[in-house]
C-alpha cells in the first residue's frame, strides 16, 4: 500500500523554553495525492509545521515523509523529494536570472542544462510567466517572484508540495490560475492559507490551527467559514 504522503504524530514546536509551545499534540494525516488545507489566524503555527516537515525547525513527536521518518539522516532526501514554498519568495530565489534559478534543482539533480533549461521554460509557461525567462530575478514584482519560486519547486515533480501562502501576492487573475493549475497536479498538498477561496479550489480537506492543535479537520469548507464568522468582531455585518 502506498504511504501517506505526510504524517505527523504528536508533533509539538517550542521556540522559547521555558514558555508555551506554538503546536503541541498536532496529528494529521495526508495522505497520497491528497490536497489538505491548513487554516487559522496569525500566528497559529502553520508556517511553523510546514517549517517542521522539513527539519528546519526543532520539533518533538513523530514526522513521517512517504512513510520514512524525519531525523538527521533522511533530512537530505526528503528535503529532495519535498517541494516548499516560502511565504517569503526571496527566501529561495538565489540566482540572477529567473531561468537559472528554475533550471537549479534539474541541474543539481544531474540533468544536462540544455535539457535543464527546456523544462524550467516549461513550467513558467504553465505558471504564466514564459516571458519573465531572462529576467533579472531583482527586477521582478513581488507577485512574478512567488510564481518564479514556485515553477523552481514545482520543475523537479515532487510527490508533497509544502505551500505557504501562495496566493498571497497574485493579482485575480493569477490567483485564480494558479489554484487550477495546482488542483489539476498529481501530488499531495499540504496549503497553507488565508485564502479559503484559493483554497476550495485546490483542496478536498480543511484543517484549522488552533491554541497549538488541530481544532478542526473537514471536507465542508462551509464549516470552516462559520469557524471565522464566529470570530469576527462583534460589529461585523458582512460576508468574510
Ligand atoms: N524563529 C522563531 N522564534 C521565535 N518565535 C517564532 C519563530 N518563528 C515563529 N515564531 C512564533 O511562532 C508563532 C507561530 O508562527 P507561524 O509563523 O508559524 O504562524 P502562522 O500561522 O504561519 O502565521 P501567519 O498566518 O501570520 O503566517 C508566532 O507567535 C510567531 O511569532
Ligand atoms: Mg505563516
């Protein structure tokens, strides 16, 4: 049988000790090709367990990538099988032109650059931005860089896309593209967002993050809007 694409059990993040951990006792299961989003407020700790899955914060508990434990020695390749996207794009974008930066993992990987550089002109043409190939990566607008991060994750296929916020700075258009692009992939999603639209589109499951759990786990994105109509303030007469 084909393993989770990701599963954490009791998994729990403490940045200050002694102090309240920011997740304690988090377990959720997504499985293979599944697409789960993962809501809550400010500082709810989402980006803290996509941070964790990937070892690059210290967590307690149990994380298992495709069935294989997270710990210092299958960090490396699961770093290679996992795709993540920052929250930040300048965070991943490290060289000076946008297909370089797209070409970089295929390149690491050992496939030749001309080959290299097909497949990322490829992908920024499925994410929009074909005409931004030669583009300085300092030139671009906040909006181009996330979806130049993003063709640099998603150009080497992996099985678990770890997403932060990735239509947080696409205009409509993009946002709307992007969440069908990401819906029709053949890989499991775990989608950090504000954004419940985008995130209807791409996702079958809704988790929210809260007080350091998992305080909800649904497929009816229509509970999870209840769950931020019912923290709005008392004044609030419209639609979230
Ligand atoms: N490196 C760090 N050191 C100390 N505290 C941190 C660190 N990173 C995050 N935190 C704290 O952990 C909490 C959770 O942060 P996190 O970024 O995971 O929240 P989030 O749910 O992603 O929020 P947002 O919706 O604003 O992106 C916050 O209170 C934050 O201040
Ligand atoms: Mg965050």
């Amino acid at each position: 049988m084909t393993p989770p694409a990701i599963a954490f059990e009791d998994v729990a993040v403490c940045y200050e000790s002694p102090g309240p951990g920011v997740l304690e006792g988090v377990s959720l299961v997504v499985g293979h090709r599944e697409r789960v989003a993962l809501v809550g407020r400010n500082g709810s700790g989402k980006t803290t367990l996509l941070k964790a899955a990937v070892g690059l914060v210290p967590h307690r508990g149990l994380i298992h990538v495709g069935g294989r434990r997270l710990d210092r020695h299958s960090l490396g390749e699961i770093r290679r099988q996992v795709g993540f996207l920052f929250n930040v794009p300048e965070d991943q974008l490290l060289f000076p032109t946008v297909e370089e930066d797209v070409a970089f993992s295929l390149l690491r990987r050992g496939m030749p650059a001309s080959e290299a550089l097909i497949r990322a002109r490829e992908v920024l043409a499925d994410l929009g931005v074909a005409s931004l190939a030669e583009a300085p990566v300092h030139h671009l607008s906040h909006g181009e860089k996330q979806r130049v991060a993003l063709a640099g994750v998603l150009v080497t296929g992996p099985e678990l896309l770890l997403l932060d916020e990735p239509s947080a700075s696409l205009d409509p258009v993009g946002r709307r593209s992007l969440a069908l692009l990401l819906g029709r992939l053949d890989t499991a999603i775990l989608l950090a967002t504000h954004d419940l639209e985008f995130a209807r589109t791409v996702c079958s499951r809704f988790l929210v993050l809260d007080g350091g759990r998992v305080c909800l786990d649904t497929e009816d994105p229509g509970r999870v809007a209840r769950w931020w109509a019912e923290r709005m303030p008392a004044d609030h007469r419209g639609p979230i």
